[in-house]
C-alpha cells in the first residue's frame, strides 16, 4: 500500500483495532491461521522464488557495478539458497508448535480474603517490523506476530521488493480464510511509508528494525515510538592461551566463515600476548586457509611473518577503524593484549553488546568474561553463531535486541508479550485498610501459579 499521513494514521489505526481482536482469540484460531499461510506459501513456491530471482538479478547487477553494499546483500536476498525457503516454512510450523505465551500467569498473590493479585501476559499491541533484504523476515515476523497475538505492519526495503510484493500477497489472500483480521497483518512496499509511520506513536506500540546499522540509527533517531534492536553485530572471541589448541581452530572458522554476513559473524579476534606463538599461527593459517583477510596489530602480525600457505595479501596490516567495523564479509581484525581484564575493556569499549565470546581451559576466567562483558550473550568455548532463536529453541525470531529494557537477545514469542494485572475481588474499597483501628491489614499472600 502508499501511504500518505493520512493513511498511514489509518492504517496504523486499523491495526490497533485488529490486535484487540488479534489477542483475544483462542491459541487454536491463531494456530489455525498460521497452518493457512504455511500451506499458501508453499503451494505459491514457484510464482515467489521467480520474484525472488528478480530481486537477486538486480541485486547482481549492482554489484558488478562496484556498489559495496549490493554485494552483502546478494547472500541475504537469496530464498533459494541453503535450504533456505525450506527453512522459512518449517519455520511457521515451528512457531505454531510452541507454547502459547498469551495467558501465562506469571504470579498470583491473595492480597486480602476474596481479593486476588495476578500477572498475566499478553502482546505488546502492534508492532511496526522495518527490514532490509531478507524476505524471510515477513513469513517469519508474520507468524511470530499471529501466535502472540500482535498485529504487526510490515515495511521491506526496496532491494527485496519483488520478492515482498509476492510473499504478503500470499500471506493477505491465507489470512482472509481465518479468524485473525486482515488489517492484523499489513505489508506496506512504498518507500516514502517510513517517515509516515514512525510518526505513528499514538497506535504503534513497538518498532523493529532489521537491517543495516544506517536503519537502525535513522529509527531511533526519528520516533517517539520504543525501538528493539541492535545497530551493529561487532562481535569479538579472545583467544587464551590456554585454549584447546584444535577446537579453537575449528570455533574461530565457523565463527567467521560459516555465514560472513550475519550480525553474530565474529568481527575481532582478541589473542592473548602468550597466544601468539603457540596458537595463532594455527588459527591463522585455517583462516586464511578458507579465504578470511586478517587485519593484524603489529604484535599478531609479527607472530605471522612465516606463514605460507596463500596468505599472500591476506594478512595486512590493521587500522584503529577496524576495531569498530562490522566488515559482514571474510575480513577479521586481529588484536594483540596482555590479560583478560584488557580483552574484557576492548570488548566492552569497540563492541556493539551482541555476542562475544572466550576461549579459554579455565573456569574461573570464562566466569570473570561473563560476568564482566557486557553483551546480551556471552559464552564459554562456543561459536558467536550460536546466537539464534532457532539455535536457543525459541522458535524463529523477530531480530536479536541489545537493549536492556524488555528483551536481551533473540527475541522471539516471550519477547513479543509483555503482562498486565489482573485483580478479582469482591467490591472491595482502598479505605477500609490502613494502621488504625477497624482497619484491614494487606495479607500478600503468595499462591500457587
């Protein structure tokens, strides 16, 4: 759809007014419309995946024309690539699977004889998705917004346009043979709609931006509306000496060669002074080996001034820029430091608080590490790439958030509902409790959920 003010104050509105409905229906309805877009996006395969060659011809095109950008997103655009649209709809199913999170009763307190406290979850209201690239996403925060109970409207950036045109065709034409309104779902494709919609406080509840660090930026910059997100993935693993000298090999390369563009992709590789010489030429060598470009400090360069193997023009010399830079391609920054204390403060002042990691044969120093990172995931001997809804059992997910307000993390169902409390009582009036004489006394009785 076009907006105008107008119609973005309208659309916004209707949205409101679906998610009343959207999240008072029972979890079999909202189930029951997610198995109508999965089986409408399957049968539509063909007709999606030729828009979505459309999308990467163009995509192609600029990149071979030297734009910088079309080229990291030429993997991201693809639907047909590893397994990918398999993915997005086992991924509906997967969705639909899970637990209802509408209606938990988180507590339950007696607050007086017939007067009963609970905390209840529900959805959020209406969520405004802005994304770049990937048209996955709109599958995917579609039926993660249906079985939350949120309405949700939808913006595509304009490099995935055929493909977004295709997909929420399907998804409007599933939804009208369901309980869920259609205005619960809006996809919205016309590039002026951002501005409009931002402006939206009064109706939209949540923005989610997925996409560049420039997207990010510009939505928090330019509403009033809370935004959930992160602006870059610089993720860091430092590499202690006392690392298993193998598996170190092994989680560094799939770290930052198994999905290069990816946000949980490790940016900076942290050596330990005593490292260099007995662990990094490994590393290195597996790195380079695989194609990765190595921007190194003086120190971990010097530590590599043997290696062979195609290294040529692969190890440079590192800049302080590329400490802050999320290259999302085969480029790693390589630092040299003397403690964990120094890695803890690198990671802490360079990093974007998304992921990182140690890798270390000591416990009390990965404690210290993730206690003292302060990241929305710190782990112990373990791939950045782990940072995935999927990969943590939530299901798929809406983005992975680094504020630390509401959600942390992959953000899935849980972190599309927030709670309201419900009280049940018996006309019960404030005044009649208090310290004096005659009054009632508060039980705060905890009860069983």
């Amino acid at each position: 759809m076009s907006l105008t003010n107008a119609s973005a104050d309208a659309a916004a509105a209707a949205a409101k007014t679906a998610s009343y409905t959207l999240a008072s229906l029972a979890a079999t309805d909202r189930n029951a419309a997610l198995d109508a877009v999965h089986d409408a996006l399957a049968r539509a395969r063909d007709d999606i995946l030729a828009a979505n060659a459309r999308d990467l011809d163009n995509a192609r095109a600029a990149a071979a024309e030297g734009d910088a950008q079309a080229q990291a997103l030429v993997s991201r655009l693809d639907l047909g690539k590893k397994g990918k649209w398999e993915d997005m709809l086992r991924g509906i199913h997967d969705v639909r699977d899970l637990d209802d999170p509408v209606g938990r009763v988180q507590m339950r307190t007696k607050l007086d004889d017939d007067l009963t406290l609970e905390r209840v979850s529900c959805p959020i209201g209406v969520l405004l998705v802005i994304f770049e690239a990937r048209p996955e996403v709109i599958a995917n925060i579609a039926s993660l917004a249906i079985k939350s109970g949120n309405a949700a409207i939808l913006k595509g950036g304009k490099e995935s346009t055929e493909s977004f045109v295709a997909i929420a065709s399907v998804i409007s034409s599933a939804l009208d043979a369901t309980a869920v309104p259609n205005a619960a779902i809006q996809l919205v494709t016309t590039r002026d709609a951002v501005a409009q919609l931002l402006a939206q406080d009064r109706y939209i509840d949540l923005v989610i931006p997925r996409g560049s660090n420039d997207l990010v930026r510009h939505c928090k910059d330019s509403t009033k509306i809370p935004v959930l997100g992160h602006a870059d993935g610089i993720c860091a693993i430092y590499l202690a000496a006392d690392a298993d000298p193998q598996k170190a090999v092994t989680t560094l390369v799939d770290a930052k060669t198994s999905y290069p563009a990816a946000c949980n992709s490790v940016e900076t590789l942290l050596v330990q002074d005593t490292a260099l010489p007995s662990l990094l030429p490994a590393v290195a060598t597996a790195l380079v080996a695989a194609g990765v470009s190595l921007r190194c400090d003086a120190p971990s360069r010097a530590a590599l001034a043997n290696l062979r193997n195609g290294s040529d023009g692969l190890i440079r010399d590192a800049v302080p820029a590329d400490y802050d830079t999320e290259f999302l391609s085969l480029t790693l920054a390589v630092k040299t430091v003397s403690t964990l204390d120094d890695a803890i403060a690198h990671i802490n002042t360079h990093g974007s608080h998304h992921t990182d990691a140690i890798l270390t044969a000591n416990p009390a120093d990965a404690e210290r590490f993730m206690n003292r990172v302060d990241s929305a995931g710190v782990y112990w001997n373990a791939s950045t790439r782990v940072a995935d809804g999927m990969r943590y059992g939530f299901g798929t997910e809406v983005g992975i958030s680094t504020n630390k307000i509401h959600a942390r993390g992959p953000v899935g169902l849980e972190g599309l509902t927030i709670y309201k409390y419900k009280l049940r009582g018996d006309y019960q009036a404030t005044a009649a409790y208090g310290e004096g004489e005659g009054k009632r006394r508060w039980k705060h009785e905890a009860l069983p959920l």
